[in-house]
C-alpha cells in the first residue's frame, strides 16, 4: 500500500492524451499528491459494466503539468519510446523477461487450482451436510478424481489443500524444467498480459530523448493549481455543468463541494450565466465557485505569481 | 475494518431509492467491488449499491482507516491480472505495416494487403480465433486469419481476452528461433501503437469501448476517416440548405398569395391585407379560424436535403454505427444501424455547436421519422423522436455523455387539428374538436 515509485512517474504522452499504467504510480499519486485523474479502462474481472472501471487513467493536462512542475513526474512520449525500446532490447532481457511471465502463468494457474479445490470441497462439504444419503456418491466421485487424501467422512481442507496444491507444484516444476527454454507447457501455464512495458524496458531517464517537455493548459490553471495546493481533489465537470468538480477530500470518501468554474480578472461575464451557475450548485447541494487570477497576462508576473494571485468567489442561493 | 464494512452494507441497502441514480456519476467505492466474488461469476451478476460518503474529512482514525480501506481495495481491483486460461487462451500478432499475406505466401500475393477483403486500417491478426467473443469484429482473410482494427484489438486485450505478440521483426534484429521470443504486448504497449493509428482518438476509443461493454456491437461508419470526401459534390445547393432551412408556412409570400386571393374573391370570409386576420363573416369550423392564423413560417425537417455523410466536416460527423444488443450482423450484409454517433472532445471544441454544424450532422443522416401505433398517439414523444437524429457524445477528459439530438417539427402538429391532442387540465378554452 504505501509504495513508493521512483520518481518522476513517467506519465504516458498518447494520441494527445496523459495516460498512467502503473498501479503503484496512481495509488501513490492519489494518496500523496491528491491527483485522481479518470479510469478509463476496462476491468478483466467484470469487463461488461461502465461503473467500475480500471486501468489506464487518464489525466487532465493541468494535472500532469502540476505533476511535471512539482518533479513528482515527467512526460513520456510513449509510442517512440515503446518502438526504441522494444528494438533495443538485447536477447538475455527478452528470454529472462519470458521466463518470469512464464512463473507469473505458473503462480496464477496454482492459484486457480487451488481455488477451485477449494470450491469443489465447499461444495461437496455442503452436499455432505444437506444429505447424508448422497456420501457413498461423494466418494466414488473423489476416488475417481485420483485423491487418495480426502476421506469421505469428512474431508478436512487442512489435509486436502496441501496435498492436492503439492502433487501441482511437483507437475509444474519438472515439466518446466523439462523443457526449459521453450515454449511453456500449455497444460498448466496460464499466459499472462502485463500492464505495463516496464519491465522489460528499462525505466525511462530524464535525459531520454523520449521526454517531452511540460503539457500546455488552458486559461484556468491558475485556478486549478491554486484550488489543488489547498488540498482539493478536482476532477473534469463538464457533466456536472461546470470546469471542475472539487472535493474536500479522497471522492472515494467525500462529496464534492464546489462547481468550479474560471474566468479571467476583466472578463466580462454574462449575469445570467452567474444566475444558472448558482441555482445549478444549489440545486446539487453544492457551492458554485467563480474564480481566477488577479494578474491576467502572462507578462504580470510568472507562473507561481498568477497562481498566488487568484481569488475566489462562491455563490449560493441565500433564499429559504 | 470488517464492522466498517457492514456497515456500508447494511445503510446503503436501507436506501432503496438510492438505485435510481445513476451510479456511473460518481467516483465509486472499490470497496463494493471486493464483495463480487470474480471467481463465481454466475452468482454475482448483480452490481453492488453505492457506499456511504461522508461530507468532509475529519482527523479520526475511523475516517482514515475507512479510506485507506477503499483506496486498498481500488488498489487490488486495478491490480488484478490478466491471465489466459490455457483452454481459451487466444494469440493475435501485431501487424505494424497493416495487413499483409503469410510469409510463406508473399511471392503468390504481390499485391500485399490490397484485395485480401481486410480494411486497411487493421494491424492485428488471429491465426485461429475462437470463442463468442470474437463473432462480432474482425474480418477474415482468405487465410482464414481473423483481422483486428485497432480498437477492437486494444478492447479484447483490455478485457482479457487476447494475448498480442510483439512481430519478432520489431522485437529481434534477426534470430534463429522466432517463436520462442514473441514478446507479448502490455496494455501499455498496444495503447501507445494503437491510439492515433488510422484515425483513432482516444475519445473515439473510449466511446467504442463503452458501449461495448454495455453489449452494443459498435462499427465504424463510412465518415470515420476525417479526411473522406464525397465523389459528386454538388456544393452550392448544400450551403443554402442549412443557411435558408426549407420554411413551411404562409411566410411573406404566403401572405401576399392570401393579398392576390383576396384581390381575386374579395367575398371570401378572410381579408388578411384590408383587416384582421380573420375577417368578420361567418365562420363554420374553428379549424378554419386557425389555419388562417398560422402565419409563422416553420422549419419542416422532413423536406430538408439529404446530405452524404462524407460531406461533413470533423467533428461534426458520423463516425460510429451502433447495433442494439442481440442484432445479428453478417459481416457481408451490414443492417443499417439502431444508432448513428459524433464523438466530441471538450479539449478541441470548447463551445457549444452552432446551429448550422448541427443542420449539416442531421441532414447527413437519414430521415427516420416517427413510426408505430404508439407514435401515432403521443404527439410528445412524436416531436421528441424528430425526423432525423444523431447521438453526440461528448467526452470530457475519459468522462463521456451521451446526447441525442433530434430534428423535431413543432410545425407539423397541428394542435387544433390532432385526433389525439393533449388536454390540459383546464376547463375552458381549448375544446377537442368534434367529428
């Protein structure tokens, strides 16, 4: 849980797009620099839903450029750095890259056999239990399975468990050593997709030709950065009906607080947009919150300056 | 921990009314999603309620302990592997330089990828395919190899349901043993070389995958490629179809029609052009009273021109076709689709489309007009369903909406003259007219 990755995190640069891969980097992102981005992905283990969703995540360019400016990370451009790698890879690293996926496959497959014992015996426990009748059954059942171990009065996992996962590990092992260095026995190794591409590529460095300098943001980083350094998390809102949604906390925990909407200082702004902005954030049980920076030009004043500059306003519907 | 979380259980399940909201609004606590049981997947089919949130954070440790609880249990979510159960266990292979013929028959093939009945735009195949999943995408050469287009490719590796193989071209300058050393692509790897191949968006993706996982089958329309053009461009016709919109209606011109009428039959009950619109004289129908009213002009889609879906322009055209679930699609004879979708970025266009961006999205799809019994009855959901439509979704940073635009004609329901019309609540006034 509390990992750390190497910094920087390199953040995917895709298609126009800042993608992270790594699970470790989004959790340590998430619990060390309030950064939540959006899954995207789909999750292998219950691909046919849009309410839970996994990996990659995607970030708002504002938050790679507050990563990329606080040096927690640094902007890969992935697609080339996918394509040298992958040509640069030496022979050794492929072949013991393969090995380990291959132990990957090894542990995944016993862990499904293993589950699945253990399923088999909670099922034939609770047949045993429902129906004393059904036990010679049972027991021909598990002798023919060739498990020597399992007494049909009661089968106790303690004894079965070990066994049955011992009898695999013995399999699996002489079978890979039998044919070490070749194609992996396709009786017991379950292929595996990893995640990400590091490893087998070696992490990028900062000196990387790969690396792409910080993401251009729109007219309302000011007003992210400044709400994002007082320990909001801000998400898109554009569903929402504003810029940024803001949440006081994890959103994993906590509802959100603020509609979040920028403009410039000498902007002129449609009355009745402050109006439908506020009825909208009432009407959620939330504040709508106008806000922007005080030096306008770039020229005013650097970055951090404009940052510091900014104020904000909330409105709410007063009347009872 | 364990009270905590039957805790959650236990309130979310008291509030019932709490399942009508839509549960993809908000960030979701992962801590559900440990108590589906992944391995028993024919007991858990059911989506688990939303948590408790609380309103802002508090310096417990209760708190702490319950959100670290969630962010561990969206850790190990996020964590599960992807792993290929031998029996089911389906290999494709990266093909960076599009479709191409086996190696042991390219002398026979010259013409490399052109007439292999494969779309271009594909870069992943199958030697042998099998297994439901693979029914719905891809198209078969004559080797009987299964073609992926890269976003078919990137959704089954997501969903772990295809292991992709680096070509050993890329991976192995040259080596002796090829198959040993297929290196297999992360779901990092086929991102970066599938994203932005043959025009495909990370928006475009993300709508495609969606829907797929809600079980549409989802193909790309012919306007898929940005820069696809009609052959017959007829463009001077097609700048004044959505600048002067087909009016129905008397309009100015009908009004002098009404004046020349009168100068013709000076003794018809109406006299527009000397009086009121509805002249003194007797009257015998309220309908007619009302027909004489009717002076605005109208937009009537349903004589709008049809325009080539090629002749759009980006982003405001068609791109993707979607099929309810359960449609059966012969790839050789494709039905026309239940859906027709514009994918929007928030990031490229900040603004709202203008009017005519719009006319040109509708009047490139084909007119579906109201139809059934049921239609027939409801002048409300008529005008609802329009004539034409589109589906716009609008992705916000991987946050999509979903938005059906429709061209409705208010004009063509004519109130006074509806068999079924509405009836207010009031009393007086409007009377449904007799027969």
């Amino acid at each position: 849980m509390d990992f750390q990755p190497t910094l920087p995190i390199p953040i995917s640069f895709i298609s126009g797009r800042y993608l992270l891969f790594s699970i470790d980097a989004v959790t340590y992102l998430r619990r060390e620099h309030n950064t939540c981005g959006v899954l995207i992905g789909t999750l292998p283990q219950i691909p046919q839903q849009n309410v839970f969703l996994g990996l990659p995540l995607e970030l708002m360019p504002e938050e790679a450029r507050l990563l990329v400016d606080k040096g927690v990370a640094c902007i890969v451009d992935e697609a080339k750095a996918q394509k040298d790698g992958m040509q640069s890879l030496l022979e050794e690293d492929r072949r013991q890259y393969l090995r380990e996926l291959e132990s990957q496959g090894l542990q995944a497959a016993r862990i499904v056999a293993g589950r699945k014992e253990q399923q088999k015996e909670d099922y034939f426990k609770k047949s045993l239990e429902k129906k004393g009748k059904k036990k010679p059954n049972v027991q021909s059942k598990e002798t023919s399975n060739g498990d020597p171990t399992a007494s049909p009065t009661g089968p106790s996992t303690a004894n079965d468990e070990p066994a049955s996962l011992g009898d695999f590990f013995a399999g699996d092992s002489s079978s890979s050593r039998g044919t070490s260095n070749s194609t992996p026995n396709p009786q017991h190794t379950y292929g595996v997709t990893p995640t990400t591409s590091y490893p087998p590529l070696p992490h990028p460095s900062a000196s990387s030709d790969a690396i792409l300098s910080r993401p251009d943001v729109p007219l309302s980083y000011p007003l992210f950065a400044h709400m994002h350094t007082r320990g909001y998390f801000l998400s898109p809102g554009l569903r929402f009906g504003c810029q940024y949604v803001a949440y006081p906390g994890d959103p994993l925990r906590f509802h959100s607080h603020f509609l979040v909407v920028s403009a410039e200082w000498d902007q002129d702004i449609n009355l009745m947009d402050i109006i439908i902005g506020g009825r909208l954030g009432t009407g959620v049980k939330k504040g709508f919150l106008l806000g922007g920076p005080q030096k306008e030009k770039p020229e005013d004043g650097s970055e951090i300056e404009r940052t510091e500059s900014v104020r904000t306003f909330s409105i709410e519907w007063a009347g009872m | 921990m364990a009270d905590a979380d039957e805790d959650v259980i236990n309130t979310s399940s008291a509030g019932a009314a709490q399942m009508d909201t839509d549960l993809s609004d908000e960030t979701q606590d992962f801590r559900l999603l440990s108590h589906l049981n992944f391995l028993n997947d024919s007991t858990s089919s059911s989506l688990p309620k939303r948590g408790e949130k609380d309103f802002e954070p508090n310096p417990t440790e209760f708190q702490a302990d319950v959100l670290s609880a969630s962010r561990q249990a969206m850790h190990n979510a996020l964590a599960h592997p992807r792993i290929h159960n031998p029996k089911t266990w389906v290999i494709g292979f990266y093909a960076p330089d599009g479709p191409m013929p086996p190696p042991d028959h390219v002398d026979t093939a010259k013409t490399a990828g052109k007439g292999m009945g494969v779309s271009q735009d594909s870069c992943v195949y199958i030697p042998n395919a099998k297994g439901s999943t693979f029914q719905s995408i891809g198209q078969a050469d004559r080797w009987n190899r299964l073609w992926l287009l890269p976003e078919e490719a990137i959704y089954m590796l997501e969903r772990g349901n295809l292991d992709i193989r680096w070509p050993s071209a890329s991976t192995a300058p040259a080596e002796d043993e090829e198959d040993d050393i297929s290196i297999p692509m992360s779901l990092q790897a086929a991102y970066s070389c599938f994203m932005g191949h043959a025009g495909l968006t990370l928006e475009r993706y993300s709508v495609y995958a969606a829907l797929r996982r809600l079980g549409y089958t989802v193909l790309r329309a012919p306007a898929w490629d940005d820069s696809a053009k009609p052959y017959n461009t007829k463009t001077e016709m097609d700048i004044d179809a959505y600048t002067q919109p087909t009016h129905r209606g008397p309009g100015l011109g009908g009004i002098l029609a009404c004046i020349s009428n009168w100068m013709s039959d000076p003794f018809s009950t109406a006299s527009p052009a000397a009086g009121p619109l509805v002249g003194c004289g007797i009257h015998r129908s309220h309908n007619d009273v009302y027909r004489k009213m009717a002076l605005i002009p109208w937009y009537d889609p349903a004589l709008a021109p049809q325009k080539d879906p090629l002749d759009t322009t980006a982003p405001f055209r068609v791109v993707l076709h979607v099929y309810k679930p359960g449609t059966v699609i012969k790839k050789s004879a494709i039905p026309p689709p239940d859906f027709r979708i514009a994918v929007l970025s928030t990031r490229e266009q900040t603004t709202i489309p203008t009017l005519p961006e719009l006319s040109a999205l509708l009047q490139s799809t084909p007119l579906d007009p109201p139809r059934g019994e049921k239609m027939e009855r409801m002048m409300y959901m008529r005008v609802r369903h329009g004539y034409r439509n589109v589906v716009l979704a609008v992705v916000d940073q991987g946050v999509t909406s979903f938005l059906r635009v429709g061209d409705a004609a208010f004009g063509k329901e004519k109130l006074f003259a509806a068999k079924y019309a509405p009836r207010g609540t009031k009393k007086s006034g409007y009377s449904k007219p007799k027969r």
